[in-house]
C-alpha cells in the first residue's frame, strides 16, 4: 500500500487537504451590489457584470444559481463562433419543403430539458463583432437556432473593461442596450474574511403576491411621470464608443427600468440596490434624475386609494399629482371592476376640485376607454366631457 512518500498517496492527501479549504460557510451579510444582481434577475432583465479579472464574477453567479435553485450553464462567449448561438443548419430528407432547422448547442438543450436555468456569458467583452451580432437574438428573444429557451432561463452575463480583456471590443451599442449593466468590485473587508472561511449570503428577493398589483401601478406611475417631464431622456446614445458599450436611455431599457422598480417595490428592495440597478438599466445621467424624482414622490398606495376614493387627499405637487394619477389609473386596469373603475373617478375629480383639470386629462382619457358596455357614466366625469368626447373616448350607451 503506497505510503505518503509514494505520488499516489501524495496527491490523495493534497486532494484531502484542498477538499477542507473549499468548505466554507456563508454569512448575512447587506451588499448592495449582490442585492442588485439578484434583484435584476428575479425581474426577469439580462445583467452585465463589469470588472477586473479575477475579482469573484462566476463565484457570484454560483452563488445566485444555489440561492435560487437552478442549474447553472457557463458558456465562454470569446471562444464561441457566430454559428454556435444563431444555430448549426442540419439537412433532412427534403430540406426544399421541410426547410433546413437550425441545430441548437449541448447547453441549450440542456436548459430547455431542465425548464429553467442560469446562463451564464463570460468574457463578452472579448468576443468580436460577429459572435456579439449573433449573441442579439438569444438575449433578447431567448432563441438558440431552432430551440426556444424556456422563459425561467435568467441571462447573466460577465465581461472585463476592454483594457484589461485579452482582445477586448467594445461592446456594440445593441448588444449593450439589452442589459443591466453593474459594475463589480471587490471589498478588501469581505476577500479577508472570505479567507478566513465566511463569505456573505446572497438573500434573493421575494415578490409579496399581496404587493404585486400596486407595485406594477406605481412603477407605471412614476416612471411614465417622470419621462413626461423630462421627454429628451426617452432616448440618448451616447456619441463615443465606450460610453455606447454600456448603459444609455431608450425605451426598451426604460421598460427595463419600469419592471425593475416594480419588482423592488414588491420586494422591498433596499434604496441602494435599487439605484444601482435603475442606473444599471438607463445610465448614470437619467438614472441620477429618475431617483431624485423617486426620492421625492413617496405616493400613496393606489388599491388603498381606490379602496377608500373619498377619504383620499390629492397631493399638493404637480409631479407627485401625475405620477399618483397615472399610478390609480394603471392600478385599475390591471383589476378592472365597475366598483374600481367608479372609484377611479372619484380621485380624478379631486383634481378638477384642486384646480388643477389639465393633470388628469391623459388620465381621465385612459379611464374612460376601460368603460364597458352598460356602466353608467359616473359623476365625477362632468368636468372631461368636453376632453373626452373631442378624444372619442366617450361613445355608446
């Protein structure tokens, strides 16, 4: 039997002792950074995690894939062809009636086997051109060739500052403008600790289904508040190159920014980590703005509202006045009843009571076209009939 000087027994105990550093524990722990990340990914948005090599990027994401229970694929994009995302071309029988299918790789069949699934794009930053171009339709459209990914894949990806990538590009502004771009960094505090054996935990968001309604109708409210007051923040790309390889304004990253919030809301999502993924979506400028104008809102609950209409006060700032009303509108169309959409009119006329009719126009336009056939026209609609009807909204009996 092969003693501790034989190689055999050497590399069974270096194996041993290799086994006893892996075993580590985690740790509660507030990292805005990872909350963000989590945060994203329960949203349902694509993640770009920008850093330096070697600063804990693929360990993040392990430890998101156990938080949440799902497998975890890692496809190293710069050493992939164009070809292994748009899908292989395999020829049948009659390729001239039953087409030629493109072939899907390993990974994907995998996750769509498994029905759900991290996947995970390392060095993105590193791949040229072409594979970023063919990287387009499985982020936005979670296609691979032929085969549909199933909507529980979550994509993350990972990619280092062109000046530290081995042949770095920049990222092509398309490819950019579908994610949520964090930057990842390292704390000397968590590396030392991480050393002595304890690493922080990521404590993945819940939604509260009971928060969900009134969360989505106050995202819809602030966010489309917010890009009514400042229009020219709907869309700017950047003019270098750099800064249109990351996060910018349009209105997919604003729709992007819209289910974020919506979620944090539902959530309870830490200010910090909200920021951070808001600015992840729309860039640093517009991001900046739109959490000053969250910081200053603080709306009411709109289902509580409509529960209750007459014991509502409407706020007194015009900006908070249009991001509540275009928040109860919302909330009443996503559970539209006679008795909510009744009530609805009721905190619209408050308006009209406060002097201030021009706020709740677009709203009232938006109420009226829910009205279903037989509700009787509500009282508090006297003051948009004249808006209404140059609109078309109010028609039939």
């Amino acid at each position: 039997m092969p003693g501790p000087s034989h190689p055999a027994g050497s590399l069974a105990a270096a194996d041993a002792l290799n086994r006893s550093l892996g075993t580590t524990r985690t740790e509660p722990s507030a990292s805005p950074r990872l909350e963000a990340l989590a945060l994203a990914v329960t949203a349902d948005q694509p993640v770009l995690l920008w850093g330096e090599p070697g600063i804990g990027k693929s360990a993040g994401l392990e430890q998101l894939a156990a938080g949440l229970g799902l497998p975890l694929e890692t496809v190293i994009a710069s050493v992939h062809e164009p070809s292994d995302f748009s899908g292989l071309p395999v020829v049948g029988d009659e390729p001239a009636t039953a087409g030629v299918p493109m072939a899907p790789p390993d990974w994907a069949v995998r996750l769509a086997r498994a029905g759900h699934g991290l996947l995970f794009f390392d060095e993105l930053s590193s791949a040229p051109p072409a594979v970023q171009a063919a990287l387009l339709r499985v982020v936005l459209e979670r296609r691979v060739g032929s085969l549909a990914l199933p909507g529980a894949v979550r994509i993350v990806a990972a990619a280092n500052p062109p000046s530290s990538a081995a042949d770095g590009w920049h990222l092509s502004p398309p490819l950019a403008n579908r994610f949520v771009h964090l930057s990842w960094t390292h704390d000397p505090r968590i590396v030392a600790r991480g050393m002595a054996g304890t690493w922080p935990e990521l404590a993945v968001p819940v939604v509260d289904p009971a928060k969900a309604p009134g969360a989505a109708a106050r995202a819809r409210g602030v966010v489309s508040a917010f890009l009514t007051a400042r229009p020219g923040l709907v869309h700017h790309m950047p003019g270098d190159a750099e800064s249109r390889g990351r996060a910018w304004p349009s209105p997919r990253t604003w729709e992007m920014a819209l289910r974020m919030l919506a979620v944090g809301y539902a959530t309870g999502a830490g200010r910090e980590a909200l920021a951070a993924a808001l600015t992840g979506a729309v860039g640093d400028g517009a991001g900046i703005e739109l959490l000053s104008f969250l910081e200053h809102l603080d709306l009411p609950d709109p289902d509580r509202v409509l529960a209750a209409p007459d014991a509502f006060a409407l706020p007194e700032r015009g900006d908070r006045q249009l991001a509540f009303l275009i928040a109860v509108v919302a909330a009443v169309q996503s559970d539209l009843t006679r008795e909510r959409w009744e009530a609805g009119w009721t905190v619209l006329a408050k308006a009209v009571d406060a002097g201030v009719p021009d706020v709740a126009a677009r709203a009232a336009t938006d109420l009226a076209a829910m009205r279903r056939p037989g509700w009787p026209v509500p009282a508090g609609i006297d003051a948009f009939l004249e808006l209404l009807r140059q609109s078309g909204a109010l028609t039939g009996g």
